[in-house]
C-alpha cells in the first residue's frame, strides 16, 4: 500500500454495520467529488447516497459526470444507482413547525434509499397541541419515530410520554436570538424529562434514519 | 450627604412602583445584615422581605435581633412586621417536578406576602400530560400564571398554547448534565414557540413574584 | 386523518389564548409560503400577521399571490385582510438606540395589528439620562411598557427603577465584541437588579407584543 | 380536583409507554421523599426504582420507612416491590475506563429492573485497542449495545464502525479541564464519523437503560 | 544561575512600573507562602501587600512568622511593613450592592497601600436612582472613579454618563442563575455605551486600584 | 414632549463629559443617517465623529448630504465640522502585527479628532521581542499607551511589566479558530498577570481613544 | 527609530527559532501585502512563505507585483524564493476525512518549504477502521505524525494508542452543528486518552508543521 | 474471554508507545484502585505510575496494600516498583507563577519515572521578564520545553519566540474570574504567535511529560 491522497470509498461498510457508506458532500472539492462519482459509477451494484449537496454543487456535478443522479432539493441529497432492496419496518416523521421539513426530508430520503416505508406528519408543534392528538394514533402504528424540532424541541417529550416505540430527537438549526444554530433544541432534548429518548446531533436528518435503520434490524433478528 | 459604606434601604421604593425593596441575603455577611435589620426594626410600619436567607444565616440571625423573623426554609424567606394589604388577582403557580418547588415557594411566598392570594400546582410535567389536563380549567381562572420547569421546561410552551393569561416562566437549576445551572431550561423557554411567553433569570422565584404584582396593578387602573 | 406535509395554520388559536397564529417567515422555502398564502386568501375572516418576512422574500410573493399584503420593510412585517378590532390599552416602546429601532417596530406593528395603540420612544439610552428624564412622565401614562435594547442594555433596570408598570425587555442584537449577536444585552436584562422585569428571547419583538396582549387581556377581565 | 402541593406519580406510564416512572431523588428533599415511598408501599404491586439516591440519603430514608429498600451504591439506585417481568433481549454495556463503572451500572441497574439481562465489559478504551478486539465478537451477540464513556469517548465510533445493532452512547462527566462536566464527551459522540450513533444526556445511564427497552420492545412487535 | 524552585519575588518592579508586586495568595501553599514572608521579613524597607489571603491561611501563617501583618478580613488583604509614601489624588469607589463590597474593599485597602486617599460610596444600584444622585457632586470631586457592580452592572453606564473622570469598572461574582460567576456583568460593563469606560477582570479590586494608580501617575508628570 | 422616533444626538455630552457624542453607524439604515447628518450639518460649530462606517456606506451618503465628511477607510470613521481644539498629552499606539491596524486606526483618528496627538508603532509582536525592545524607550515618553492585539495578545502583559503609564489594552478580533472573533484575546487580556491593565471590547479602538481622553482629562485638572 | 506604521518583517527568526517567519495573509490589506512583498523581493536569499492566501488574493497580488509566486490553492500557500535546504526527518500526515485534506496540505506544503520529506495518508476515519489498519506499518516508519481531524477526531487517540513517536493533532472546522468550527474536535483531541498527544489550534495545518520542524531539530542535535 | 467489570491494565503498552500505562486515580472508587494494585503487586518488573492520587486516597490506600508506594503530595503521584530505565534528553520545566509548581512537579516526577532528567525553573512570569532572561541561556540547554501558566499563559510565546527546541504549553487552572478553570491560558496558547507551540488539556502535566517522551525518542531513533 503506498501512500495516497484518494478518498477511500468503504465497499465493505454495508457488510459490516448493514447500511452502505454515504457521501458528505458539504465540505468537499467539486474536483473530488466528480472524480469520486466517477469511481462510484463502475460499481453499478453498490446504490450510494449523497448527503448535503447544495443544488448549486449538484448542478456542476451532473455536467462532469454522465450517470444520471436523482436528486431532490430541500432534502439536499441524490441517488445513485437506485435504492436498496425493501425491509420490514415503518417509521414515523414528526415535525414541529414548517421549517424543520428540510431535516425530516433528509432522514425520510435516507430510508426510502435503505429500503424503509416512511409517513410524514409535519407542523405539530405543541403550542397547538390537538395537532399532535388528532395524529397520535395513527402515528403510534409506526415501529420508530423521528421527531424534527427546534427552538424549545418541546414536541419530542411530549411524543416521547404518549408513546412506548423508540423516538428520535434530532434538534433543527432554526430560529434566532438563543435558538439560533440548534444548540436550545439540542440541550432541551438531551435533557428530556420523558423517559428513553435518544437525540442526534443538529440537523443530522441522516443520523436520524441510520439509527432507526439499525433499531429496525432487530425486527429481523428474531428466531 | 458624606461618603458611607451602609447599606441604604430604599423605603421609597414601594410608592415609586408599588412594591418594597426586598433584602437579597445570598452573598451578605451577617454582620451588616443584622445591622441592617436592627435598623428596619425602628420601621414597624415597613413590612420587609428577606430572599435567600439559608436556614444557619437565619439560626445566627435570630440570635443577634430581637424582633422574630416569619421564617420558612424551603423558600428560604423570612418576613419582618407582617404581610401587605391584601390585593386584587389570583396566581396560579405550577411546578413541572417535585424539585422545582423551592423556587415556587419563593414566588407563592413573596406574593402572599405582597397581599396576592396564590394555588400552588406541583408536579405537572408534560411526560404525563394528563396531570396537567385534568388541572387545566381549574387553572384557567386565574389572572397571572407562573411556571417553574428545568431540565427541558416542556410545560411553559404546552400551558402557553392552552391559556391566554399572562404566563410567566422560571427556568430552575435542577438537573444534571445539560441541565445543570438552569441553562438548558432558560434557553428552552426564551425560545419558547408559544406565543408571548416572558421568561425570568434562573431561579427568580421573587421576581416573578413581582412580575406579577407589576401585571396585576392594571387590575387596579381601571376608571 | 392522514399524514400530510402542509402547514397546519391554527385557525383555533384566536379562541384559545386570545391572538391568531402568526407566520414566521424567515427559514420557510417561498413554495411553501405561497401555497400557505393562498389558503389564507380563502378565510378573508381571519386576519394574519406575518413576521421576518425579507424585502426580497416579500417582492416574490407579491408576484405568486393576488391579494395585497401590507408591508413594512424596517419591520419585515406583513398584514393580510386588515387589523383585529380595537383593544383597551396603551403601549410604551422604548428603544435605547437608533438600531434598535426595527425590533421595537416589530413589537409597535403586531401591536397595531391586535388593536392596540402605541407610543414610541426612540435613542433613550443611559449614557445621557436626561432624554429619558424629560419623556418619564408621558411613558408613566401607559399601561405596559417594553424596552427594546442591545450592548449593556441598562436603560431597562432604569426603567423599572421608576415604573411600576409591567416592563417587558427585548434584548437585541446590535453591537460588536461581546454585544455580537445579542448574549451580553440577554444577560443584562436577565440579571436586571430592578424588580419583576420579565425579558424574551434576543430580537423577539413580536414575542414582547403577544406579552403585552396577554398582560393586557386583565383589563377586560374585571366585572 | 383541588390544587396540590403532593408530588403526583405517574401510576399510568408503564401502561402508556410500556415502563414505570422513576423516581429521580437528586434534589428533592427526605421529608417529600419519605412521604412519597410511603404512599408507594401501598401499592406492592407497582416495582419502582429510585435513581442518584446518595448513599447518605439512603441511610436516613431508611431509618424513615419500614419497606426494606434494595439499595445498590456505586449506581446509586434503590428498587421497592421486586423486578419486572423477564423480557426477551441481551444488552452489553462497554466502559471506556473504570471511572465510567458508576453510569454502566446505573443504566445495567435499570436494565435488570425491567427485566432484561445484561453482560458488562469495562475499561476498553482505544488506547489499547486490543482491549476492545478480544472482545468484540461476544459484544456482537447482543441486540443492544450501550457505550459509556468520557474525555475523547472515541470508543464509541469504533464500535459503530464495527457493529450494526443499534449503539447507544452515555457520555460521562469525569475528567478534568476540558473534559471536565463531560461537555467535551458529549459533543464528540454527537459529531461521531459513525453512522446512526444516539447519545444521551451526560452521565444518563437510566435514560440509556429506558432507549434501550423502547428498543427491544421491537422484538415484541412482531407477528 | 541555576535552576530554582523558589519563588522569585521582584524586587525591582516599584522602580520600573511604580509600585510594587503584590503576593497574590489564592493557589499558594502555606509552605510556600511562610518561607516567602520569611524572606520578604529580612527587607523590612520593602512593604509588600498580600491579597485573596483567606481568614484559615491567615491564622495558620500567623502562627509560622513572627511579623505581625496587618490582616483586614472582608477584603482579605495584609500588609507587611507598612504603607508607602503619600500620593496626590483622591479616588471614589462606588459599588452597586452591599455584596460589591469586598471586592470595593480590596481596591481600597490597595490604593490606602499605595498611598492615596479614598471615598467609598455603597449601594448605588440604579434601581434606586436617587442614591446616586444625590452623591454625584460628591464624587465628580475625585480624581477617578471606580464602579464595583455585578448583575446586570447598570451603574457603569450611567455613572459613565454624567462624569468626564476616568472611571474603571470591576464586575463582581455576585448574583445566580446568569448572573453567577460575574461574566453577565462582565460583558454588560465592556458592551457600556458611555464612552471610555476600562473594565477589569471579574473580582479584580486590586487590578482596579493599580490602573487607578497608573493613572494619578499622570498628576506627577507635569512640568 | 411628544413621542418620537427621532434619533435623539445628545449635544449636552461634550459639556457632562468632555467629550462629544460620536455617531456609531453599524447597524443603523442609511435613511436614518442622512437625516440625522442632515440636521448636524445645522450646527457647524459641533464637530461631529462618524465610527464604523463602512465604504459603501460612505459613498452612498455622500450623494445625499452636501457637507463634505472626511472619510479614512482602513479606520472606518468619518469627521464632520473638523477636528476640537488642541489638548496636552501624547498617546502611543501599538499592535501586535499589521491585521489589528485597523483597530489602532481607528483610536488614532478619534484621538487627533479629539485634539490629542499620538504616535503608532505597528507589528510589535513578541515573538521577535526585539521588535518592541528597539522602541521601548520612545514609547516610554508618551503619556498613555493603547495596545491592541488579537490571538493570545501577549504584547499587553510584556509593555504592561515595563512600563509605568496607564496601559489600555483592546483586543482585535483577527485570527481564526479559537482566536477567531477575539475573545481569546480577550479573557488573555483580562486575566493579565500585568498590574493595572485595562480592558475594551474586542476591536473597540473608539473606545480605548474615550479612556485615554478621560485619563487625559488629568492633566488639566491640577492647580 | 521612529514611529513607523510598517510591518517589520523579522529577518533574524530563522536564526532565533530555526525557521524563517511566514506571512499569515488573512485579515491583511492587499495593499499591506504588496508593498511588503517588495521589500521581501529585494531579498533573494531570504524564502517566504505565505499562507491563508485566498485565491483572489493571490491573483490581485500577482498582478502588482513582478516575482513570480509559486502558489498552490488548496492549502492556500503560496512561496517566494523557493525552498529551504533538505533536512533529515520523514513526516507521515494524515486525514480522518477528504475535507480535512486543505489543512494536512498547508502543513505538507509547509514542511516541503522547510526542506522535509512527507507522506499523505487521506481518508482513514475510524469509521472504517481497515483503511488505518492496512497502512499502520508504512506509517509507523515516519518520524513525526500529524494528524488533521475533525467532528470527533478519533483518529487521534487510536494512532496515538499504536505508535510511540510523536503525534500532533490539528483538529478542523469541517461540520455542522455541534462539530461546526472545529470546537468538538479540538476538546475531543485535548482530552485524548492516548498518552503524550499534543494539539494545536483549530485548522492550524501551519503550526503543525512548524511543531514538527521543532521535533525533528532534535535529530540534528546528537553528538 | 467472558465479559468483566474488572479494570484492565494495558501490560503491552509500554512495548506499543514507549511508555507504560499511568493510573489516573481520580474519579476511582478506592476499592477498585487497591485491587488493582494488589494486581500490580504481582509483577514487581513493571514499574507504575500513578496520577492525581490525593493525599487522603494515598493514606487510605497504604493501609490496605502492602508494598510501599513512593508517594509525592504536591505533584499527587505515586511510583510502584521503582523507576524506568535512564534515557538521553534532558527537559527544562518552566512555570509562569508559583501556583503553577504542583502542575510542572506532575511532569516532572513522570519524566523522572520514564528516565529522564529534569531542571525545574519557577516564576518566570514576563510582568518581570528579567527572571526569564536570566536564565534563557541556561534554558536553552535542554533538548525539549514545558511551560506551565495560567491566566494570560504570555510566557509561552515568548519563550517560543527565542528558541528553536520543542515547546509544550501545559495551561494551569489557577487564577479567578475569567481565569478560573483554566480556559484564558487554554486559548492563549492555541492561539500563541510564535510558531510551533503545542499545547495539552488544562493542568495536564503528565501529558505533557508523555509528549517530551515522544519527541526524546527522536534522539534514539538515529543510525
């Protein structure tokens, strides 16, 4: 092995931890990443997901490279080579106002891409909370929830007190004055007083659907 | 007027915004308080206040002035020469757990104390939300409410969208972690998505206390 | 009910706590808006304030939808179908200085919105005294006042040194250094010495608006 | 219902999110403790675990009531009225260092509690990485992995990047200077390089315990 | 010169910076400290000021050294050899509560020292304007002034506001919630909006009283 | 006095505190500044200082009012009706390398349009500590010393130990990591082991300029 | 000397420290700049290197002045007068992430510049831990490790627990929320539980490499 | 291997890095650390260290393990079975302050442990720089640098602007107000202008030892 300055793409990921490696984009060379994209491309059966490309970075790529990528905006992610094949498992994504769509977007795109059905129910923040009551029991036919909120995230123990299924808080960067950057969503739900809820780091929509990805592995691992 | 290291007691204060200065004792030696208080004893006519006041401050304090103090160590208040007249207005305060009800105490006993009659709420976290609901109406006849969370204050923004009084939050200082010192809760209720939550500073039982009585004297501008 | 991706608008909210949902528009994808705006158009009953809308953003709009908005750029405020009708009770907004301005406008238009009057006070920061000595009078004349104020934000213990009025702070988040983004004005007005000060999240004009709504609904709650 | 001072538990949550409420003792007082563990005897059906009782507060509870409490003191939990049924699922729990013992065995506690069994594997920081190999083959027989861990908590990366079960990280509070409160823990396992890591709130072990039974109740939900 | 353990007390700063060190005795093992006064006892034209010397250490030092020092416990300063040569200037120390006070005290007892007269004007806080009016002609009689304030540290500006003299600005720790530690008082003195105030670190009496005397240095140097 | 949303431009300040008021102009519309400057333009005989005026700004304001400003671009401040009378006293102004310029600049301009003058001595940085050691004796002959710096700013703590004049120290908000927006610098600056070192607001050289007036002030105040 | 508002170039540091000073171009004037690569142009024995300079800087400067820059964008370097004379000592740099590459080239670019010889490992994130395991051996026969990281820089401590030269972490600024600005990284990298690892500022490629020029003096140093 | 809570000292490490496993006594439960030691016991030819034992930890555990400890209360370590071989490289340790000694003791008694000789040069803060240029000579005799400071940390760039060896910053946790805890000195030396400081966790003495044993085994590494 000699030294190099290549990314290592990690083919053997999705055997060890049971989802393939995906793409930061947010952070890299335009240069790189064509020249990744292209690599990517001569392994037809490896489907691979792109994470926070800005549409502009998206536009610039499809002129380099000639395998077509499905990308979707507001998530800011793309496909390539299609999804993996459909598991057992359904998960519900909760937002607390119109703004988080972006971050449950992504975390929606990540499971439809790792094969998982997903229902989406945005705007439910707790100031108004008969919009929470009226969804409650379809949402508590879901086997995981991801909770998307910033600012005081007060949907998540809300969610988490009503609901015996894992629950998922990924805090969202909106707002401004002390929410400004997601670090009040964030604290707010590290410190939840309902009982079990695990939280991912700021907008990490992404995290957010690996992690249910390997909650849902257990539903495969019974006798 | 010559230059004098005495605490000067503002006995103005309560005609210019309709409350008196209360003593503050957290971070006071015990000779100036004593001293101070030996000198308010010569105003039987003044009715004061005294906030942060631990149970040994008290013990030695008693022994040194002759006139009894109406201690209570939860609060950690004491009371000189009696209560205010009594007032128009009823507050309802509300604890989110069994811990924030300390700073509750200062609030319900400083607003007795201002003359306000008070009903006391513990336990209302939104993990059970059934707590609260089953307290709600009962609430809603209030004028001003108080709300004393930590940890991630999840009940200011639930109470906030049920009621359409005055709500007045308190983040406490319980809790480890991100909860620790009371950070996690204040920045949770400034960002709060219920619409014209008012926060105090961490702790500030007495001050909300007094925002109240702020609130409350429109009860009194009428014509 | 089935999951859905819309905006849920709390058409119920008027009823329950007193004021209608407002629309925060900063962070919200123009698609989104548009759309939300055009279900709106279709309840010319209920009147709408729209908040952090950007000249940019609104120019936009204006093109997508056909009702008149009216807006307010300093502000970044917008109306739709007219104001609520008219409330007892006066405002005072105060604002330390000049660049403090658009957030007391904030406060000043979704005031006028709900029905209220109001007063503004412009550049009367400490640092020369007299300009708030010689207007303290006509600001005593009102029922509430709000103080809008970055950097060390010491008009506000001023203020309520003199008032016995509710006094609501809005930090802001003018300033360089440590004034950057609006902490140290924050922290000023949480620890203020004057007592019962009530303070919102940094810029939160509109917050401190829908608390003086709150406070000023004990008016129309006496027999 | 009349306003109430008492401390209100939460008899219905094992029924709503299928596990008893516990009893947090950090910051409450004996006298309300004491008061609480009697009403509490009264129910022998109801098991319930107390969490960060200290040792010191055990020993006066005690002499207080006369239901013999199993009071465990490195993980500071006392349990009433037995365990819960056994439930299917095998947690492991890995320690970076032996500092970290006090939050594994506080969230093995927990697990044991609730009915599940528990293998522990301490001090396997990657220092010495081969602390962690020898071991890693047993760790993977298990449906849950729980990491505690302080300082760099880079243990848990390397275990995601090795495992496909879901791995819950519990950042802890020892360490000095940077490390010190367990901030630098917490925010290294939030930015962690491996896909779908969830982290609790600093020094959680309970709450680690209660995500990982939200977790195996998926292999309940089965046909 | 060879390596040394040994304390090296500068014997020549007076000379270079026109005073001279002081021991700064928090951190310092009494071991450490004796042998130090030890050797500062065989230069007895040399006085030196020992600060943060806690009232224990000055009992446990007393009884180590045969030199009386000259200990004032709320300002927790001793003198060794008495002060220095009389200086022009008359220097206004103003604190806001009657907490500010040691820190206020330690400034004084610095500049009594060094050989400067001192006013000390005590709870001025602005929630009481008054207070301070009717000393401010007092005042404006010294040369500089120093503002010792925690909390929200509103006396800064204002008395910045009505003076020409160089005034200095010492936040204190004082105060909980925000205010805890000092630094909201901190970053509200260096956001001042009065123009020129110089601020120090948070409890820095001495450090105050050394820029105060490097400014009356100025008195000396006219022709 | 009616209500107002004028800028209020305090003309009494120069007699209160010997120093005019200066025009911050970041953060403030140009609307608003070309009417206030408009109406300064009516009295000729007050000298008016602009800050933080950037370039644009600049330009776009010349087009709209007639009286010339005299604009320094790397100072960003303009002046308005020429400098104040001639005043004793020198000032010597250092940085540590050429990118806190401008911030020295910006004392310097407000020094000279005060009727100071100064000499500036850039890029004496210790790590060439003979940079500053070639120039310590000139230095020596000023009357006040500024020294502004950014990163670990250690200039301040070397000058202050060599020197015996008032030292104000301002930190500069260049540098990027922890360095970045200038608050090491700061809490370095702060936390001087110097004696008698003050402190301004990261990048506030107005500010240092104020101080040195006020400390300057001295010098006329002798019989 | 004379007051001079020149940079001061410090010819003699290379002597002093063994390496000559490098000109940091951020946060510098173009203007600055220019003028001082003349005066370094007027020293054909004397190579500089510039770093932190923006591609556009770099153009502009091209342009006014005649020598021709040797200047690589990535790393943002670019050098005058060629490189320094081979020195003995072989460094291995390596990545966590392909967007931490622009630091690990600043420093390779650096180290090239002071006449050493380097190896570039890009990609090795302990993710995926074979990428570190296949290259350990190749590694292990450099004489210095850098190591750029960034989120939870475990890289770090794993290479450290490996290998027994010495290992500097430079922690960068790639990520989002809680990993943004690289403070996760560079608390995570401090608070390392590998023995001896030492850490240098926020994507500080530069002082790495000058950490290592330091180390690897010692190879000369020997008898 | 079945799983255990046993601690797991790291035998093999010494072979790996150079250096044995320390233990770091803080934050351990004592009756787990005299079990290890019981453990140690029973392999006399490995020579161990241990960190931050406090004094009443060191007497409690000497009761209950037979083989004397070579205990050191200001450094708090403990050596097991004799020091390590002796090695080339000497180190000089310099502290800023006196209340920097037990942190530069910590480095130093490791580095005797590993086999290294040490000259140890207190009180070297640059307020007087003379102490430092005194001894630079000498200083720069050594093959590697320790600087241990708190507060301002400036010691650290100027001792690095004078000489070409390696320089380690070891910032200490003294001082108060911004100082305290140790993040001023922290950030200082991340941010010091001289080029090439590295720098450790706060009060990290023993790491900073390990470190200087990287680099020494530069001088073995030779043909």
């Amino acid at each position: 092995m000699i030294p190099t300055e290549h990314t290592r793409y990690d083919f053997a990921r999705a055997q060890r931890i049971g989802m393939p490696e995906a793409v930061l984009c947010e952070g890299k060379d335009n240069t790189v990443l064509a020249k990744l994209i292209k690599e990517l491309c001569e392994r037809p059966d490896h489907p691979v997901l792109f994470t926070r490309l800005e549409n502009d970075q998206y536009l610039q790529l499809s002129d380099q490279v000639r395998t077509p990528l499905d990308y979707e905006p507001l998530s800011r992610t793309a496909i390539l080579h299609g999804s993996l094949a459909k598991q057992p498992g359904r998960i519900a994504l909760l937002t607390a106002g119109t703004a988080d769509l972006s971050v449950a977007k992504e975390a929606q795109r990540t499971l439809n891409f790792m094969g998982y059905s997903t229902s989406l129910f945005a705007d439910l923040g707790v100031a108004g909370l008969w919009r929470l009551m009226e969804n409650i029991e379809v949402i508590r036919q879901h086997d995981v929830v991801i909770v998307a909120a910033g600012m005081d995230a007060a949907l998540l123990p809300v969610v988490g007190g009503l609901l015996a299924q894992p629950v998922i808080g990924v805090p969202t960067s909106i707002g401004y004055g002390v929410s400004s950057g997601g670090h009040s969503a964030l604290h707010s739900m590290l410190a939840s007083c309902a009982q079990g809820m695990v939280v991912m780091n700021i907008d990490n929509g992404f995290g957010a659907a690996c992690a249910a990805v390997r909650m849902l592995s257990l539903l495969r691992s019974l006798p």
